[in-house]
C-alpha cells in the first residue's frame, strides 16, 4: 500500500471514530442523560441551588423524549422527578411525586395523608414561617391564594371529593421537599405523564450560588466569570457525585 493510500486511509478512519463518537454522543443527550441545575430552593434540603444534576431519561420510559424505550418502571411515591412545567412546558421544573393515580391525599396541618393514612415523610423540610390555611391544609375550597393558577382554581373543585384531592388516570401530584416554600401542585395542578422527563441521578456538581437572580446577560457572564476564578473555593466538594434519593 502506498505512503499515500495509507495516508487516506488512516483520515477515513478517523473520521469514522469521530462520527461514532458523535452519534454515541446524540444518542445519549437525546435518549439517556440530561444535564439540568437546580434552580430554586423548593427542594430543600436534599437538592441545593446550585446543584448541577444528571437526569436519567430512561428510567421510567414512556415520557416523551423516550417512549418506547426500555428499561422503565412506572413512577411511584417518593419518586423525585424533572418535568416539563403544566402551565408552561417551555419550563423545567424538580419535584418528589406526592401521590399517583387513584390516590385521595390531603394536608392537615402540613401533614400529608394518602388514602387515610398519615406518611412518613423524613426528607421535608419545613420553615418557621405563619401559618397558612391554603397549602397547609390542603384542599381546602373556601381559601384561596394570589400565587395559584387561574386554571386550576376553576378545575380544583372537579377533583376534590369529601375533603381529599382524587388524582385522576395518567396525573402525578407532586411538591417540593421545603414545602413551605416551593410552588407546586397545590398551585398549579397535577403533571401529565408525558410531561415526565426521567429522574436525578446523581450531582455532578455543586457551586454555592448566594448571588440571588441573575436577569441580565451582563450579570450571568460576570456571575460565571466569578465562579470561574473561584471554582476551588466555591464547589461544595461533599456533594460532587452524591446519588440523589
């Protein structure tokens, strides 16, 4: 073989690898694992603001970024999960799965009961805030609350039977670890099962972010400057590659 074929050769090869490489690539970002940060602190404290996650895609199966794809198991309670928003599926929202369908759940004084039943619920995380009768005592038809969607206002009282909140076939309720401060079902209704995006798997890393919102694109680029040049100091290093649960 010539100097020159073999030259060829070797290019085409290389190139082969790197296609590869990339379609393993595609596959996985579209199917699989999905980067997502943490956004917000209604998960307190098992997931931080600035907790970068994988998102396992594959896990429950039938969303729908990967129906059809197996191994998948159905959701259950206690699941955490990543969705797309009800109200606006352009946003990306973290939460644990309350109840599934058929359940009858309802709050009494911050109190979760399923089915009669009173849970256990280790990983909540409660403030010392007033007390507030709509998402401490929920459902209750006769508060209200500036913070909840219009739409599930009006279709509350469709589900609510004899003081329990019914989940309807194909609906997740779910809310957030520090329930008192996290918008969840209780304000904005049940998750389609199709919006279910998959699970966290694990935090591939954390950054302290104290900064509060960042709205500008200025502010973003000098916020990412800043934890560039800090990156040693400002990795909560006890929290790279914890298993989320």
């Amino acid at each position: 073989m010539s100097p020159r074929h073999r030259e060829s050769s070797g290019w085409v090869e290389s190139l082969q690898a790197l296609l590869s490489t990339l379609v393993i690539a595609l596959f996985i970002i579209t199917f699989a694992v999905q980067a997502f940060q943490i956004p917000s602190a209604s998960m307190e404290n098992t997931l931080l603001v600035g907790d970068y996650l994988f998102v396992d895609k594959l896990h429950f199966g039938g969303s729908r970024d990967s129906a059809g794809l197996i191994p998948f198991r159905p959701v259950q309670r206690g699941d955490i999960v990543v969705f797309h928003h009800p109200a606006d599926p352009t946003l990306h929202l973290v939460k644990r799965v309350v109840s599934v369908p058929k359940d009858r759940i309802r709050l009494v004084n911050k109190q979760v009961w399923i089915n009669g039943v009173p849970q256990q619920e280790e990983y909540v995380h409660y403030l010392n805030g007033p007390a507030d009768v709509f998402k401490d005592d929920f459902p209750r038809l006769d508060f209200s609350t500036p913070n909840i969607n219009s739409r599930w206002y009006i279709d509350l009282p469709n589900h609510v039977e004899r003081g329990e909140l019914v989940v309807p076939a194909g609906q997740y309720f779910v809310m957030g670890d520090n329930r008192d401060n996290s918008q969840d079902s209780r304000y904005w209704g049940f998750v389609p099962a199709e919006n279910i995006i998959g699970r966290p798997l694990m935090v591939y890393w954390s950054v302290q972010d104290n900064e509060g919102e960042r709205t500008s694109m200025g502010d973003k680029i000098a916020h990412s400057f800043y934890v560039l040049t800090h990156f040693y100091r400002l990795t909560r290093w006890e929290r790279v590659f914890r298993v989320v649960r």
